[in-house]
C-alpha cells in the first residue's frame, strides 16, 4: 500500500519512518525547503524540549542513540526571581529525570536521514498540499518555486501538516465536524542569549531557564553551543506598545541586560508568533485519511508537550495499524478512541501550566509544595509520582496521568485536614483550661 504523508515536521517524519518499517510505500510533501540544504542562517532554529514520550518513540525506531549527543541535558528549572536569587528547582525525584533541549532542525534531519534510508520513502520538498479528495485520497499539490500542478494518488493521505492544516480542512469540508480554536491573548518573540566572548556559558547551561512574571514572561533552552534560546511571551498587543525593550525588561528582569547583549536589535527584528490550541473531530475518514500531531490537537507550548505528544501519535497509530492489518479504516478509528481523551486533557493541562509558569512560580508556598511533591516522591517510590513527572517523565496516558495526581491531591487535602483535626484535639485540654480559668463559655480557637 501507499501512503501520502502530507508535512515533514516531528510527526510527518516519524510516521514515515514507522510506516516504511510496516512494509508501506511513503511519498511526504513537505512545503519547505529541505532543511538539510539550508546554512545555520537560512534555517535558524528553535529548540524544543524532549521528554519520555518523544524519547519512548525515538527509542522505538532506533533513533535515540543517534540524537542523545545532539541534544543538552535539562535538570531542572532555574528560576530567575527579581532580588537576583536562581533557585533551581529539579524535574525530578530521580536521576534519569531530565528533559533535553534539541533543534527542532537536528531533530528533523535526523528523521529525515532515518526515513530515507529505509526501502520505499522518498521526501518532495517545496511542494505544497492545494487540495485533497477525501474520499479517493488524491492528495494535489503545487511546487513552491515553480508553481507545477500535480496530482498525487495514493491509498491514504496522513496529515502531519501541522495547527493549521489544509489537509484537515480538506477532510472536513461540508462534513459535520467539530473544530475549537483559541489563540491565545499571548503572544511570543525569540531572544538570544549567546555564549560569552571565551565561549562559555553566561549562565548555568543545564537547565531550563524561566522569568515569571504576571505581564511578561522568559523561558530559554540551552543550546550545544553554550547559548540559550529565550521565548519572550507577552500580551500581543504590548510587543507594539514596548518601545525600549532594555528598560521594559530591565525592571522586570535585571539579568536579562547581562545576558542578552543584542536584546533591542532581535527585539526589533525578531517577528511576533501566535499561540494557538486546536481541538478537532473526526481524525480520519473511512481509512483514506487521518491526521497527527498539531493538525488534530495543538496545544499552547507551556507543559512542552506539543511535540512529544506528536511524536507519541505516531507510535500509538503504529500499534493500531499493526492490530489491523489491511484494514486503515479500523486503525485510524481505533487510533482516534484510544489518543482524542488524552490530547483533549493535555489540552487543559498546557492552559493551566500557563498560569503557574506566570503567576505561581515566584510564590514560596508554590515552591513548597513542588518541594513536599518530591520529597514525598522519594520517600514512596511508585506510589506517589508528582503530575508534572507523570507527563514529562513517563508514557501513563496523560487523562490517566491526571485522575491519579487528583486522586494524590485528594489525599494530600484529607492528610492536611487530619492534621489540623489533631492539631485541635491536641490542644482541645488546654482550651478547656482557659474557658474555665477565665469563666467564658466558649473560646473560638
Ligand atoms: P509542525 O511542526 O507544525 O510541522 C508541520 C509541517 O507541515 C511543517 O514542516 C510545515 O511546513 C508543513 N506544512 C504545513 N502545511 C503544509 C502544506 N499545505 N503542504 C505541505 N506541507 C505543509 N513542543 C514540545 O514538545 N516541547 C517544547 O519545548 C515545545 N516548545 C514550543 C515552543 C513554542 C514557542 C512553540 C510555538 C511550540 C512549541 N512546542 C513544543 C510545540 C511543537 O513545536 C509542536 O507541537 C510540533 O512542532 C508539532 O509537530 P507537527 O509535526 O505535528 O507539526
């Protein structure tokens, strides 16, 4: 069979890779140029965090070892606070739980190289999709540099096209389908802070770097260079309204001015990015189409999960389509039950981690609590595992991964209110004491 992969970003290229190992014929349209081909310049690259999920499904298809000394171990957050204080605050209970920082371009060739070399993928770059029929899988498509029309027949089309995808809205046209789009009142520009003058690092490399704050907010990956790539996010309409970048960061964030030399020129030059979550159904169409990754859930970039749970799509497609043998129908309707509960929690996760990157990080009683998450992690191995370890540190489906920590909370409020009730019954003696010695009759305490 022959299948038309429409998008080479993580989840297009790790669905080639998978499907040639299944024995199917893959031709992928990608409308970029091949980033191979392209300098550091043409091709700047953001950095994306890699988790157990995205790692899981790398491991799968034998890719991981390739890509480790690609990528910078991330051991915890640092937490930029206004007094000048970094505390750092580690991902996990254990060791091993890390994220790594990756350019999205390492990642992508690397997929790109893997995929090639198995029998019967081929990659058509700077061809965009036009239009699709859905129920014959004829994908059409134009050359990004030459304009040249061709149709593209196939047994099925898969959409790794990406949060705006037109294979998506190919499938859905005229059908009764669900579709909820947000962007989100934040917007986001890149920052860079690059190595120092000898080549070191200007701050601690191995670690994901945030500046809280309610009206502006920095998180920066470390790079194999020994820069770091910042994300300034903030309302959209303020990035027009800052006209003196260093001063506007400056009183919020001192350290910025130290460690981003070029801030007002990338400030200047750098383009405002959208944020957006996308949920949508159906996923497929009788066995001839389907959809992975951003183009069926995109969520908002704070859990830093959108492209790990892409790339988990792709192996839970794999399975289904490996249970259903000749049959895509069954496997993308298979696929769709088993993965929509999970992306759609994800979705509210990824809103709500916004709010604590934003607000809460700053406050002491939420590093307390991250604190007694960890403490009480080491303390009952297996038994008690933080939300956050449960999304970026292991494959629990992420609705699972969300009805445990709430079932953990639920404890954790009822050991609390315990102890108050002991702490009152404690004290109930000597309270009876002072209601006698002073003639009262009642003392609230
Ligand atoms: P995409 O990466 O969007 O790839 C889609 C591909 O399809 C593109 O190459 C595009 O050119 C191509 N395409 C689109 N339309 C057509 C067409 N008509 N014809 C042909 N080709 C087409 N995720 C994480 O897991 N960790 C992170 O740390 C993280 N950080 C992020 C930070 C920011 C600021 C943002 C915005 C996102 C971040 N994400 C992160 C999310 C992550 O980038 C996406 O979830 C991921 O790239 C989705 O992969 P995808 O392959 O589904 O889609």
């Amino acid at each position: 069979m022959r299948i038309t992969v429409i998008g080479a970003g993580p989840a297009g290229t790790l669905l080639a890779c998978y499907l040639a190992r299944r024995g199917f014929r893959v031709e992928v349209y990608e409308r970029r140029a091949d980033p191979r081909l392209l300098d550091e310049d043409e091709s700047r690259s953001i950095n994306l965090g890699l988790s157990a999920r995205g790692i899981a499904a790398l491991t799968d298809i034998g890719l991981m070892d390739t890509l480790r000394p690609l990528t910078v171990p991330m051991r915890g957050r640092a937490i930029h606070l206004p007094g000048g204080a970094v505390p750092f605050q580690p991902y996990g209970a254990h060791e091993g739980e890390i994220l790594h920082s990756v350019l999205r371009r390492d990642l992508i060739t690397t997929l790109v190289d893997h995929a090639e070399a198995q029998p019967g993928v081929t990659f058509h770059f700077r061809h965009r999709l036009v239009g699709l029929d859905r129920e014959t899988a004829a994908a059409r498509l134009v050359h990004e540099d030459t304009g040249a029309a061709s149709t593209v027949e196939g047994d099925a089309v898969i959409g790794a096209d990406g949060a705006f995808s037109q294979v998506r809205a190919h499938m859905h046209h005229g059908l009764r389908a669900e579709h909820h789009q947000e962007i989100l009142e934040w917007g986001y520009k890149e920052l860079t802070i690059p190595a120092a003058d000898d080549g070191s690092a200007r701050t601690r490399l191995e670690a994901l770097h945030v500046w809280p704050g309610e009206d502006a907010l920095i998180v920066a990956h470390p790079n194999r260079d020994n820069s770091l790539t910042g994300t300034l996010f903030l309302p959209v309409e303020r990035f027009g309204e800052v006209t003196d970048p260093e001063e506007f960061l400056g009183e919020r964030f001192p350290d910025t001015l130290d460690l981003m030399p070029h801030l007002a020129k990338e400030y200047a030059e750098h383009p405002v990015g959208h944020l957006v979550s996308i949920r949508t159904s159906p996923w497929h169409h009788r066995g001839r189409v389907a959809l992975v990754g951003d183009a069926c859930h995109a969520v908002y970039p704070f859990y830093g999960q959108g492209m790990n749970s892409a790339l988990e799509d792709c192996t839970v497609l794999d399975r289904c389509v490996g249970d259903h043998p000749g049959d895509l129908g069954a496997a993308f309707a298979e696929y769709q039950r088993l993965r929509k509960p999970h992306t759609d929690v994800l979705d509210e996760l990824s809103k709500q981690n916004f709010v604590e990157l934003r607000d809460r990080l700053r406050s002491p009683l939420h590093l307390l609590r991250k604190k007694a998450d960890l403490l009480l992690a080491r303390a009952l191995p297996g038994r008690w595992v933080p939300l956050y370890t449960m999304i970026s540190h292991t494959t629990v489906p992420y609705a699972d991964a969300l009805a445990r920590a709430r079932r953990q909370d639920a404890l954790l409020r009822g050991a609390g209110a315990a102890v108050a009730v002991a702490g009152l019954l404690a004290a109930a003696p000597a309270v009876v004491r002072l209601v006698r010695g002073s003639g009262r009759s009642t003392v609230t305490p």
